[in-house]
C-alpha cells in the first residue's frame, strides 16, 4: 500500500503544471503597512490578470529604482469608471498601497494620484480603496453593488447575464475530507500559487466556483445550452440530448456536461432547476471558496443546481463534488453562488496575457 501511494504521489506531482509555482497569490502583499511613493510612469498594461503600472522612483540613495505596480483585473477597472488612458507614460504621480513582501519594488497598488494636469486626479484601483488625497476621485467601490438589479422577470428564464453577488464559504474548508494520498500531496507542496496569475488554461470547479466579479451567461442553443463566462472567456456546452457521457469522451480541463430540467418544489412550482453533470476533467486542481490548491484526480464529477428565486431576478447554484482519488466522501453545499440579474452589465473580453 505504501508502495501504491508513493507511486500515485510521483504520478501527481509530474502531472502538475510547473507554471502554477512560477508565480504568486495576493497573499505576499503586507496588509498591515501603507507604502507611499512618488515617481514618474515609465510603463502602462491594460490587460488582465491586473491593469499595471510600472513607476520610477529615486529612493533614499539617490538610486533609480523601477517599481512594478499591479491593481484589479481590467474589467472591473473599467466598470469602476477608470477608462483606457487614465494613464500615461511620462505622468508623475504618487503612489499608495501593499507592497510585496516576496519581490522588491513590487506592490498591489490601491490609490493614485495624477500631479501633471491643471487639477490634481486621485484614481482608486481596489474595491475598498479610499480617498487619500482629495475629495473627488475615479474609481473604487463595488460596481456589481451600485448596478441596478433588473425589475422581476420570468419571461426569459435563465438565459440571461448574471452577476455574481456572493458565495458562501463551505464548512469543509477549514479540514477537508481527503484521502491519506491527497493529503500528502497537498502537505508537499510548498505553494498553491494561483494558474490565473500566468493566463494558463483553467477548468472544473474553478470556472463556475472561483470566478471573482466577473459575469456568466446562459444562451440557448435548442439541443444544448451555452454557458459563457467573462473569467479567461470561458465556453461550456451542456449538452440536453444526452442522458449520459460516453465513456469514449476525451478529458479536458472543463470536462463533458450534460443537463436536465427538474421541476422545482411545490412552493416553488411553474420553475424549474438545471442540473448540470459533468465528469472526464483533467484539470489537477480543486479551488473552492476557502479552499485552494486541493489536488484533483480524473476521477472527480461534479453536479450543478441552477435555479432562480421568485420573481426571477436572482440565480442560485447548489454544488456537490465527487472523487474518490481526493476525497473520502462526497461534498455537497447547498446555496453556494448567488448571482443577481443588472441589465446593464455586459460580458467583455477577458484578454489575459503574462508580462
């Protein structure tokens, strides 16, 4: 037995993808200590995953010293009301946020404050930034929360665009259920350093289960439904012609889905819930909210519960995971995202691209 799982270890480990270690979470960025710094813009990327600037700065030595600065993805830059252009190269600005504590002269910037025009511009490039130097800044805030929420609407059904509004954090989290081989893979590895950060090919769960602020869709197409995801510009077909999956389907990181209609509780009738099943995933990581970096086998299925509250303006999903390679049972939470219905809020092309 020992020998098995020493061997099912080395397979794992030489599956994984070595770029998920090459790079880092926003876990290195010291929250307890503000850095300020003044300089001059010598580099602007509009692209996810982070809009960054890079910033000349003359340190205490007299030194020049070239400082990366990242900030949200561009999407919600964008949305937070910061447009293209908002930086130019040659701008002296200062400069406020997180710096690294891995890599020098890098830091997760929250506040910039334009100095060359006529009238000082602070611009806010996180969700809680605050204003730190004037009283009239762009940016910042929740722009999923000040979107208005579409009046109740039953006539389309799911086949909208959704926000998402929330998840809950499972209970699992905090101890998982894992197999004696998971868990000592999982205790191996020195970092979980998020694939997204390196634009490389993501899959199941994390495309439904960690998607941040960005939007999801569902598109009829007769036979099958399209579900369109604005995170790295996902597209899964789940396909309503099919009762099973053919054992003949090939893996792929977002696996082979098929679905149904199930009609809805009696207090909930004249609705019904899409059930989403799918299995033949190849993509080696388990992430859920609270929970990142759990090796996942080729065994996993997974089944989605699309549904939507009264008067149809919010979409719910409950999600159980099955894999006997990673887990000892099967997880279920019920309740998981909660997406809302804003009209207005359209899905843009993720465009993610490594420095």
């Amino acid at each position: 037995m020992k020998t098995l799982m020493c061997f099912l270890l080395v397979i794992f480990l030489s599956n994984v993808p070595a770029v998920v270690f090459a790079h880092h979470s926003n876990a290195e960025y010291d929250r307890s200590t503000f850095t300020e710094i003044e300089g001059e813009i010598v580099g602007v990327i509009w692209r996810n995953p982070h809009v960054g600037l890079w910033v000349d700065v003359i340190d205490e030595n007299g030194q020049q010293v070239t400082w990366r600065m990242e900030a949200a993805d561009l999407a919600s830059t964008l949305r937070r009301g910061v447009p293209r252009g908002t930086f130019q190269m040659g701008q002296n600005v200062r400069v406020a946020g997180y710096a690294s504590s891995r890599r020098a002269a890098h830091m997760l910037v929250t506040n910039v404050l334009l100095m060359d025009s006529s009238r000082e511009q602070e611009v806010l490039l996180t969700r809680f930034a605050g204003p730190r130097w004037t009283d009239n800044p762009i940016g910042g805030g929740d722009w999923a929360a000040v979107a208005e929420v579409g009046k109740a609407n039953q006539t389309t059904g799911i086949f909208r665009t959704w926000t998402l509004d929330g998840t809950s954090r499972p209970s699992f989290s905090d101890n998982p259920p894992l197999t004696l081989t998971a868990r000592q893979v999982w205790e191996q590895l020195d970092n979980y350093d998020d694939p997204a950060l390196q634009c490389a090919e993501l899959g199941m769960p994390r495309v439904i289960t960690a998607t941040g602020p960005h939007p999801i869709a569902f598109v009829d197409q007769g036979d099958s439904i399209l579900l369109q995801g604005e995170y790295f510009d996902v597209r899964r077909v789940i396909h309503l012609d099919q009762s099973s999956i053919p054992d003949s389907t090939p893996f792929s990181p977002l696996g082979y889905s098929i679905g149904h209609w199930e009609e809805e509780p009696s207090a909930l009738a004249g609705r019904k819930t899409l059930v989403v099943n799918t299995a033949r995933v190849s993509y080696p990581w388990f992430d859920i909210s609270g929970l990142a970096g759990i090796p996942q086998s080729e065994a996993v299925s997974f089944e989605e519960r699309f549904y939507l509250n009264d008067d149809g303006t919010e979409l719910h999903m409950d999600i159980s995971i099955s894999d006997p390679g990673t887990f000892t049972e099967t997880l279920k939470v019920e309740g998981y995202s909660l997406w809302k219905w804003r009209p207005d809020i359209e899905i843009l092309p993720y465009q993610c691209e490594v420095d």
